[in-house]
C-alpha cells in the first residue's frame, strides 16, 4: 500500500510543469530525492509546501555569495538517505526545513542519519532545524503563520550554519 498526503495549501498554486511531468504515463519514483538547486555552501533539505521556502532563500541569498542546494524529499518513507548523505558530504552544513513539531520529526530522523553515519566527519557546522513551533496549530491567519517555518527563518537558519567557523 501506498499512502500520500497532499499538503492542502499548495491546492491552485502554480509552477512550471515538464513536458515529461504532463504525459499521462509520468510517474514519481518512490524512495529518491530530487535536486531542485546545485549549491556548494549549505544544503536546505525539506519536502512539500517549504521546498518553496528554500527555494526562496536560494535565490535571496545568491546576492550574499551564499550558494544554497535545495534538495527536495519527495518521498519520506523510504527516505533518500544517500542523497542526504552526499549533499551534506558535498555542502559541510545542512538545514532542514518542516512544518512539523520538531520532536519525532523529518528533521530529527535526518539528524540522526548525519550523527549515525560517517556525515558527520564532513559538517563544518551543526545541522539546523526549522519546524512548526510545538504548539497545537493555531486557526487564526496572523497565529498560524507565527506557528510555521517563514522565509526569514530560514535565511536566519542558513546565517547560522555558514557564518560558524571551526575552531583549532
């Protein structure tokens, strides 16, 4: 069985479809990530609605020298573990970007494959988390954008990671 969950706010959203992406006979393998942006300085992992926000802080923090991978987790179950692993091997820091609580998280699973493989020899700077604050989702507009991962977070996350200098 196979089980997938649509994130209900990216319903009338639009964004660029491939030729291939619109053939009646297109699918998405299960288990591989995919690589939205190359990057050689920090790798924002994320999946569903916050690909977006690291797709944003890629293209905001060109501008600062900041090269960001964005590496978009299209399934969860099996997770793209090699593809974790190579980006963070690649990039030395790693951000990861969810909705979710950040307890028994995405974010926490990915930290414990940085921390229980031989990733961890190649991180320059500690992994960071950006998650949904731990608190029961808010139905107000203003309360729930104040409960979930912003564009600025995200940018504040990345700052962390690449600013961190390993000292001797």
């Amino acid at each position: 069985p196979v089980v997938i969950l649509e994130h209900e706010l990216l319903y009338g959203v639009s964004f660029p479809m491939s030729d291939e992406a619109m053939k009646s006979d297109f699918i998405v393998p299960i288990g591989p990530a995919k690589i939205e942006v190359e990057g050689s300085d920090v790798t924002v992992i994320s999946f569903s609605k916050t690909v977006e926000l690291g797709l944003q802080a890629a293209e905001q923090l060109k501008g600062e020298g900041i090269s960001v991978e964005v590496v978009n987790l299209l399934t969860l179950r099996p997770l793209a573990r090699k593809t974790i692993f190579e980006s963070a091997k690649k990039t030395g820091r790693v951000v990861v970007v969810e909705q979710g609580w950040p307890q028994c998280g995405i974010s926490a699973e990915i930290a414990a494959i940085l921390m229980e493989t031989d990733a961890f020899n190649y991180l320059d700077a500690p992994m960071e988390r950006v998650t949904g604050a731990d608190v029961p989702m808010p139905y107000a507009t203003a309360l729930e954008a104040a409960a979930l991962p912003q564009i600025d977070d995200v940018i504040a996350a990345i700052h962390r990671t690449t600013y961190r200098q390993l000292v001797a």
